[in-house]
C-alpha cells in the first residue's frame, strides 16, 4: 500500500493501466515470489430496439444485441533486478451476438439427408482460404493437392469458422465475414397484425382477431481462451503454424453454435363473440453446431403444432362465503393447448463426408 493508492483516477473509473502510477509510488511489493493475478475484464453489452407502425395496426418489434466479455490475467511482479514485468498472460471470454439466417432455414434435406447449406459449406472452404491468404502477409506461396494456401488448410479454424458462418447466413464469402467476433448486430423482429379484427365482416363474429411472427438467430462462442502456442505480428497476423501446417489462430475455440427461432413461424388468436377463444401455431427451431475437434455440423431441428381452445364463464359466483357473508363472483376462463413436436438431429462431419441422422422424437402434449 502506500498513500494515495490505488489513485483517483481509478477510483472515478478510469481505463487508464494503473500499474505505471503503482511503481511510481511504490504501491507495490518487490517480492519476487508474488504469485497473486493481477486481472482485467472487459464486458461490452450493446441492446437495440425499435418499434414501427408502417401501417395501421400492424406492428413491428425490431430488435439486436451483442454480449462481449474478455478476461486478461498474467502474473505482474518484480524480478532480482527490482524491476516490473508481466509473466504467463492468458485471455478468456464468450460471445454472442443477435444474427441472421432466414435465407438457409427452409433448405430442405435429400434422400441421403445431405443437404444444400452444408455444401455450400464445404465449398466456401476453398475461397475463404484464399481470402485469409490474401490478408495475411506471412503466409507462403505454396498451395496444398486441394489447391489450399499453405497456412489456411482445410481444416485451419479460422477457415471453417467463416465458411460456416457465410454458407449459413446464406453469402458468398467476402472480407466482411472474416471477423470472429462481428461488430454490427443482425436485426431479429417480431410482427403483429390485428387490423382484420376491426373490419366489420369479422366484427359480427369476432370479439378479437390477431395475427403473429417472430424470428430470432443468434451466433455465439461460449468460451474461448489464448491460444498459448500463438504467434503474430504487430497487427495480430499470425506467423506460427502447427505440425498441420496451419496457422495457429491467437484464441482457441472448442465450438461455435448458431441458434435460430421461428417463434412462432406464424400465429393465429381469435375470439368469438360466444366467448370461445381459439388459437393456432407453427413454431420452428433450428441449432446448428460446429465442434473444431472432429469437424462436425451437429443440427438439430424442430417444429411444433399448437391448437389452443379456452372459453369465459362470465360472473362465476364461488359456492362458499368470503370475509363475512360475502360470495365473491368475476370471470372464469378455461384454457387448453394441444401440441404436437417434432424433433431431428443429424450429424454432418466434414473430414468423412456423411449426413447421419442420430436421433428423433415425437412429443405429444396436453396443457389444461
């Protein structure tokens, strides 16, 4: 300690690195066997949302966010000599950010449950290959049997990270999708309509009719950390390659998931002027994961079909007295909600080539 620490500025939430002004003031002890974290974390949360009416009765949600968290810890002590250095520095964090992948949601599998995104994905390999060694001033010349650039093989991660995200979002490859973590969140919305309800054909049936849609994707790392083997130049190019021959990218990546909902694709609520409430549902859902490890596209797919019935008792009067001689007497309302879920999930591994469907289920339900 000493006086004045840890400094105002630091106090006042300053970013400033606090370390100069500690040694300058002897804040900090020369014990070379200090063995205490000195720890940074940055969180960057960003959330956008706007409402539109473009006409009347008929709303639009728009909405994105994007979640960014990275811890920086090293060892930061004196040596023999008195002075300050930083020992074993390491990274971590997750990442998530509002996406869009309407375009690839709807491709339907063949026969052999191949299907057209997950060969787009193979193919987008080859020219983001290209890309990454057009951008990266340390990487050779040479190119492997499959035409890739020495450095960015096949199976490098930064090669199949962008060629996931651009073959499911539904692009070609370009310099816009090389960036693992992107700045610029994708729009999700939601959509109600109600104006049929005012028309006077549906009035003289209808107590309320509704219309709905909602779609949400998000991109997300759960967890990344500092590739300890990383090398790069003063602009984070990397320059060290492994025993593949692929460069060694500065953070390593177990998997990355791509999770998107139609919730619901589309949604009908009505209400009679009998009481009677109906309601009708599709909802669809799709999660796609890649795992560096073996290479696989893990897709899980679903679909659901709801069918809502309710009715109000108008002026329910309890059998039984409340404080006193009282019996109370409000609406009652019944609801029942029948359901039916479909769910696929197919292993798509890229080092073998198969489309192999794992498991699948039918759920029925009842909601009273």
């Amino acid at each position: 300690g000493g006086k004045g620490a840890p400094g105002w500025g630091f106090l006042f939430g300053s970013q400033k690195d606090p370390r100069p002004e500690a040694i300058q003031n002897n804040w900090l002890t020369k014990d070379t066997t200090l063995n205490s974290f000195f720890t940074t974390t940055k969180l960057q949360n960003l959330t956008l949302r706007a409402s539109v009416e473009p006409i009347k009765n008929l709303k639009i949600e728009l909405s994105g966010n994007r979640n960014y968290t990275l811890s920086h810890n090293e060892y930061f002590r004196a040596g023999a000599d008195g002075k300050f250095s930083s020992y074993g520095p390491t990274e971590t964090g997750n990442f998530s950010i509002s996406y869009l992948t309407w375009s690839t949601h709807f491709v339907k599998d063949a026969k052999d449950y191949s299907n057209k995104n997950f060969e787009d994905f193979k193919s987008n390999l080859l020219q983001i290959s290209n890309i990454l060694s057009a951008e990266n001033p340390n990487t050779p010349s040479t190119v492997d049997s499959l035409g890739f650039h020495t450095g960015y093989g096949k199976t490098q991660q930064e090669v199949l990270t962008y060629a996931f995200l651009s073959a499911y979002s539904g692009k070609s490859p370009d310099k816009k999708i090389i960036n693992r973590f992107p700045k610029i969140p994708k729009p999700n919305w939601r959509i109600t309509y109600d104006g049929l309800s005012k028309l006077k054909f549906f009035q003289s049936f209808l107590q309320s009719f509704s219309l709905s849609h909602g779609y949400r994707s998000t991109y997300s790392i759960n967890s990344f950390s500092q590739n300890l083997l990383y090398e790069g130049d003063p602009s984070e190019n990397s320059t060290r390659r492994d025993t593949l021959g692929n460069f060694i990218p500065k953070y390593d990546i177990q998997q990355i998931t791509v999770a998107e909902q139609l919730s619901p694709l589309i949604g009908i609520d009505m209400t009679w002027k009998n009481s009677l409430q109906t309601r009708f549902e599709i909802k669809r859902d799709r999660t796609l994961t890649l795992a560096y490890s073996n290479i696989q596209v893990t897709e899980v797919r679903g679909i659901e079909y709801v069918v809502g019935l309710g009715y109000k008792f108008k002026k329910v009067t309890l059998p039984f007295k409340v404080g006193g001689n009282k019996k109370l007497s409000n609406d009652l309302t019944v609801k029942a909600d029948f359901s039916m879920r479909k769910n696929t999930t197919i292993l798509r591994k890229l080092v073998e080539g198969t489309n192999q469907p794992s498991s699948g289920s039918t759920t029925l339900g009842v909601k009273l």
